[in-house]
C-alpha cells in the first residue's frame, strides 16, 4: 500500500475523504502499521498513508537510495543551493500519484 507526499496534506487527505476514504478515525491499519493514526486513511481496496513535507523522513517506503534517483533529476548547483525547484519536482511527482489514486477511486466509487 502506497505512502503519498504531498505539500498540502490536509487538503489530500479531505479529498480522500469526500470520496468515501475512512481517514484519520481509527480504522485498522493492517499493512501501514507505522503510519500515524491522523495521516492513514483505509479504502475498499486498501490503505494510504499521506505525508506532508516536514514529515517526509518519517516515510518508510522511500530508502536514501531513492531520494537520490529524484535528487539526481536536479542539476547540481540547484540542488547544493537549496533551490526550490527539487521540492516541485517532488511534488509534481506526488500529485500526480494522488491524483491518479483519487480518479481511481472515484471510478469504483461511481460504479457501485
């Protein structure tokens, strides 16, 4: 089951809500023990765990090797700098994986 990052983590997880995501009440978690309780959400067909940036190395699905693979998107003066422009590139990778979550489950949702 997926860990999701995201700069806006209350606005991911209220989205998940209004598609009929259990999120932050205490459901089961049976695959993402580790996540906190606010931040896990349980679905009809799984679990999430959303992150918001300052608890990004909270995230245990990502190891040190990956965030190297995205760093290494960046050129290397942006990246020594502190540029922002890793930080879009981190979130426009998330948001499209939410995104796609979200269209998901609002497709079986519709189906029912």
């Amino acid at each position: 089951m997926p860990e999701q990052l995201t700069k806006h983590p209350d606005v991911t997880l209220q989205v998940l809500r209004s598609a009929g995501a259990q999120c932050g009440e205490g459901a089961p978690q049976t695959i993402l023990r580790q996540c906190p309780e606010k931040q896990f959400c349980k679905l009809p067909g799984g679990e999430i765990c959303v992150y918001g940036l300052p608890e990004a190395v909270r995230m245990t699905q990502l190891t040190g090797a990956d965030w190297q693979v995205v760093l290494r998107g960046v050129g290397p003066g942006e990246a020594a700098s502190g540029s922002e422009s890793h930080h879009g590139l981190l979130l426009g990778g998330a948001g499209v994986v939410v995104g796609v979550l979200v269209g998901i489950l609002a497709m079986k949702l519709r189906g029912r």
